[in-house]
C-alpha cells in the first residue's frame, strides 16, 4: 500500500500553486510576501555576522567556514528574491 499525495488540482481548485486556504482567507498571497521578506532580511543580517565572526581568526578553518555559511546565506537570498510570485 503505497502513500498517495494529492496533487492540488481538485474541485475548486486552480492549479498546484493555490494558497487560497493557506493564509485563513485574509488577504491571498500575503503570507509568501511576508516570508520572502523575512528570508531576505534575516539572510542579509546573517551573512554580517557571518563574516564578521571570522574577522581575525587565524584558522583557515573558520574562514573556510564562513565563506560556505556567507555563499548559503547569498543562495537563500537569491532564491527569496528571485522565486515566482503567485498571481492573485
């Protein structure tokens, strides 16, 4: 017995992308603004503390680890900013 998923295309439903339901009704596609937002913000103030931590540090390790920690932290940036708006 397999796990069967639904692929959001029902009755009433618009397309696999609609979070009608998804935010109680208040106001359609505000509660992916609101999170792109948070992802930027939060990402941006991240990557300062980041790369601010491994200011004078003389492992290389730290440095390497920060630098992977700042190019994520740029990666959530960029896919927050860049993600496809829902249409209302």
């Amino acid at each position: 017995m397999g796990v069967r998923h639904q692929s959001g295309l029902g009755a009433g439903s618009s397309g696999p992308h609609d979070n009608s339901e998804s935010d109680g009704g208040s106001v359609p596609g505000s509660a992916g603004t609101h999170a792109r937002w948070t992802n930027v913000a939060v990402a941006s103030l991240f990557v300062v503390v980041s790369i601010g931590n491994a200011v004078g540090e003389t492992w290389a390790f730290y440095w390497f680890g920060s630098a992977v920690e700042a190019v994520l932290l740029l990666l959530i940036i960029w896919y927050a900013w860049t993600w496809p708006r829902l249409v209302d």
